[in-house]
C-alpha cells in the first residue's frame, strides 16, 4: 500500500491498518511444502585440499 501522499504519521498508520485488515488472507502451506523451500541452496564445499 502506498501511504507517501499522507504527511500525518497517525493518519498514516490508521490507513495501513485498515488496508490490512481488508486484504485477504494468507492461505496456510501446504503440509508437502518445505519451511525454507524458496531459499537459495548453499552448495557444499569440496572437502580435502584447500581452496586457497
């Protein structure tokens, strides 16, 4: 939501609350769906010599 144009913090405020309390909500994950899944992967290091 863009609030920029309103100057009162106040105002401000009670408009996101409103325009949060009337979006959707968030449908829960699935059970099948990992926690970190949209995480970018770390790839292993290779083990033994040293890189540097």
């Amino acid at each position: 939501m863009n609030t920029k144009h309103i100057k009162d913090r106040a105002e401000r405020k009670k408009a996101k609350r409103a325009a949060r309390k009337e979006a959707p909500a968030i449908a829960p994950r699935a059970a099948d769906v990992a926690r970190g899944s949209q995480k970018r992967k770390v790839k292993k290091m290779a083990k033994g010599q040293r890189k540097r």
